[in-house]
C-alpha cells in the first residue's frame, strides 16, 4: 500500500524548491521500493516553513520543514514515511502555534485536501452551502448574507447583502458576477493561496451569489503574475463542469451558471471595480465615473456583482452554517474572520486568519514573532502600498475597519508589512507617490498630476530646500488628492504620506511630535 505524502503546489512552495523537492522524493522511495503516492496540496499558510512536507501516518499527518532537495535522503533515513525523528520535524502541523491559534473558516480546508479533487472538497464539507442555497431561494440567500455582516474584504467594507440586493432588483436581460482576484496591494497573497489550495469554494461561492441575483455568468479577474493560480482554477471549473455544478441546471437544479478566468496585464489600478470592468471588456483600464453604479451598469453594461475572492469564498460558510453563527465572530459592524497576511521584515510571515478584533501589535510580536533582522520593529504599513504606517505606539489598535478608521488608517485587503527602525520614512513617503504616479490610469488630474507634484516636493523636501514651506504645500496637496481624484487610486495615496509625516516628522526636517509616547 502507498503512503500518501502531500508536497505543496503554492506559488510560494515552489519558489521555494517544492518541485526539486518532490523530484528528490520520487527518486529516493523508487531506489528503496518504497511506494508513495504525492499529492499537491495547497500551503497551510506558515509560509516561513515552505515546503512543507506532510506524510500521513496511523497517527494523522506529521510535518516536516522547511525541506530542501538535500534533505530528502536524510528524511527517508530517520523514516519519516513513517512520521521519524528528524531535526525538521514539525509534528502534527494543526498543532502548531502559529495554526492553534487560528480561527479558520475561508482556510478550513487550504493545505489540507488536494486542490484538484472533488471528492477532497465534498468530503470536507464542500457545497453543503449550495446545497441550503438551492431550497432557500434568492430572496432567502440575501437575508442569510444579511444577517452575517459580512462586508467586502477587499478593502472598502461595502456590505456584501446591500450589494447582491441591488443586483437582484436590478432590470437586465442578463447579469454578471465578477470576482476582483486582482491582488496587487504588496505583503498580500490570500487571494492566490485560496485559487490555487481551494479553489472550488470560490467557483462554490460565486455559484450562489449567481442563484441570489439572477445572474448566470461569472468571471474571475486575476493578473498575469499569478500563472499557478489561474491553472488551479481552470482546472477546477472543469472539474465542477464535469460534476454537474456548472452549466446548465446546477446540482439538477432549475439554476444555471458558468465561469470562466480572464487574464489582466497587471495594472495595479485594475483592482478598482470600474477599471477592471473595462479591461475585462478589452479595452484600456481606466476609471469610470459614477454614477451609475456597476451594480445597475456593470460589465457590459448589464447589472453586476464585483466581489473581491474572500468575500465570494466566505458565502459557503455563511449560507452552510448560517448567517448569524458567521455573525458571532468579530466587533462592532466587522463581522467574522478576516485572513490576514503577515509580510515584510517578520520572523514569521504567513497568513493568519481570524475573527476582527486582535490587536495589531499582538498580529506583529507575538503571532509573527518581531522581526526577521532581529532589530526593533518600528511601523507597519497595513492595507498595501496606499494604507497608512501605523507607528508601535498605536500597535494596541484592534484589528477593525472603524477603528482603523478612526486613526486615518486602513485594512485594505488585509495585508501587514512590517518595518524595524532602519527605515527611512521620507524614501516611503516618496515611493508611495511614485507608486501613484506610474500606476495612475491618468483619467483625473489629482492622480495624474498630483502624483508627480507629490514625487518633486519630496525630491525637495530630502535634499533640505524650503523644508516648511515644501511640507505645507505637500499636506495641502495631499487634501486635494484625497477629497479630489476619482477613485482610491489618488485618493488613498495620501494615507501612506501623511501618516509617516505626522508619526515621524523629525525625519523630514519638522519639530519632533510631542505625542509620541501615546
């Protein structure tokens, strides 16, 4: 009988060697005859420990990592088909501090079965949520989104139920789901993680917010630099199709919906709704005005959802164990669990998913273990390349879309990137306009221009020229920005600028900041 060894097939994994890995394992087992079947999972997230190799043994799965083609002969040695001591012996990985102390639903099955099969999904509680879809009916579907709270995790925080209602009551001949797997923002990759180890609860969850608005086409829009991800996911649409759960009259139901991947180029200002819609239509990504909204002229101008990956990919729970159980987990108006991605200078990145409401300092020195260099943190930027700098006098703050943004800050897609004392904040503040200024679609002049006006004062500002004056000119410019570009592109740009200006202003030539200590 074979031993089952799961070697995973995340991006991640094999940038860092999983397939020399894998390859080193085959060769190994057939020089001692010993049968083996691999199978390619997703990452679990401890992502520090990457590739992680698990066998499965009478005691469950034991971990072994992070493993190194020169590892293997060593492994098979200290017989870890049969789960042996070895010096990268992890043990039982739900065991692990750093996944004890989750609360995983949208993860629940990521790094455990294997992405291709169906049969993994189902086993593990895969379409139970389709399944109560389909005998609630769309009206009831909503209600359920309703009550659980659940609010876009990609970044703005619009209620998820407010939208699908306007959708539904929208008049349209036809209408779309669009998932936004635009992942641009820098220090994120739950998006990617869930495609390529779960990517039938995405096809799962798009399917249902299909059914709630009378929708029967969806697409995943995802970038170019994400190849893994797209492979799992037009795999796995083939896989559904095959099994009944795409097409026509899913799971032998009067319901009808198709999916399909489309590749963007890569434009970071592709992640705001309305440009991503007109690069899925072929054309340039641009920024639309609004109104009207996409909900009533979306794609093609047909009424359309657009959802960000983990908020279609929390539906399934929602709609299988209930809205007001999803509901109990969280604070305030941030219901549920957010996964949020540990990046930067930090011993331990990954992805930690749990409910709203841990303190971000907690998230950085205990969960992530301080910095990888060992020196004193110093700031977080927290939300990508446009989210604020959060100073460590502030790392008390509860992990909350209103908390957040009641300190001029923003969770964005959940990303953390972490910084020791080292970093300079004036070279930040200038790489987020720069940041702007390429990545600007160039529809409104705040962006366009303001972006570059941004780049110039801070070339001044560094080399020591009108310092006052320069910094005055540049908060001045950064109100026109946020109160005046057309989409959070320009207008989030400001965050990251004046946050490191105001919690760090002695570094850009202005009086210390008396409050510091609070």
């Amino acid at each position: 009988m074979s031993i089952r060894i799961y070697v995973p097939k995340d991006a991640c994994a094999i940038a860092c060697g999983a397939d020399d890995v894998v390859a080193a394992i085959q060769a190994a087992a057939l020089a001692r005859r010993e049968p083996v079947e691999i199978v390619r999972n997703g990452s679990r997230g401890m992502l520090w420990l990457e590739p992680m190799v698990e066998v499965v043994t009478p005691e469950g799965r034991i971990a072994y990592g992070p493993v190194e083609e020169a590892d293997v002969e060593g492994l098979f040695e200290a017989g870890f088909l049969a789960g042996g001591a070895h010096a990268l012996r992890i043990g039982k990985p739900e065991e692990h501090p750093f996944l004890a102390k989750q609360t995983r639903l949208t993860f629940a099955r990521c790094g455990i079965i294997d992405p291709a099969s169906y049969s993994d999904y189902v086993a593990m509680g895969g379409y139970k949520g389709l399944e109560r879809a389909l005998a609630l009916g769309p009206a009831e579907i909503i209600e359920e989104v309703k009550k659980s709270g659940l609010r876009g995790r990609g970044g703005a925080g619009f209620p998820t139920a407010i939208k699908w209602k306007t959708v539904a009551d929208a008049q349209g001949d036809r209408k779309y789901i669009v998932c936004n797997a635009d992942e641009g923002d820098s220090g994120t990759f739950a998006d990617r993680m869930i495609m390529e180890g779960d990517p039938f609860e995405l096809i799962e969850g798009m399917t249902i917010a299909g059914i709630a608005v009378g929708a029967t086409k969806g697409y995943v829009y995802t970038r170019s630099e994400y190849p893994h991800a797209i492979a799992a996911m037009e795999k796995a649409i083939e896989v559904a199709r095959a099994h009944g759960m795409l097409g026509v009259n899913i799971a032998g139901s009067a319901y009808s919906f198709d999916m399909e991947v489309r590749m963007g180029a890569g434009a970071y200002v592709c992640g705001e709704e309305t440009a991503l819609l007109d690069s899925l239509e072929g054309k340039r990504g641009t920024v639309r005005a609004k109104p009207p909204l996409p909900a009533h002229k979306g794609l093609f101008q047909k009424p359309t959802v657009i959802n960000n990956v983990l908020s279609l990919t929390a539906v399934p729970h929602i709609l299988a164990d209930g809205g007001e159980k999803y509901a109990n987990f969280g604070m305030g108006r941030s219901r549920g669990t957010m996964p949020i991605q540990i990046a930067g200078n930090v011993r331990y990145g990954g992805l930690f998913e749990t409910a709203f409401g841990i303190p971000l300092g907690e998230l950085i020195n205990d969960i992530g273990g301080g910095t990888a260099s060992g020196k004193p943190v110093k700031a977080a930027q927290v939300g990508g390349p446009l989210g604020a700098y959060v100073p460590t006098w502030q790392f008390d703050l509860p992990f909350d879309y209103e908390a957040f943004a009641a300190k001029d800050a923003l969770i964005g897609h959940g990303g953390i990137v972490v910084f020791d004392e080292t970093a300079d904040m004036p070279k930040m503040a200038r790489f987020a306009m720069e940041f702007c200024s390429v990545e600007s679609c160039g529809k409104c002049t705040p962006c366009r221009i303001g972006s570059t006006r941004g780049v110039e004062l801070m070339d001044r500002i560094m080399a020591g020229e009108r310092v006052e004056a320069n910094l005055a000119t540049l908060t001045d410019l950064c109100q026109t920005m946020k109160l005046g570009s057309l989409c959070a592109l320009g207008g989030f740009t400001p965050y990251p600028v004046l946050s490191a200006l105001n919690h760090f202003p002695e570094e850009f030539g202005a009086p210390p900041r008396l409050e510091a200590a609070e």
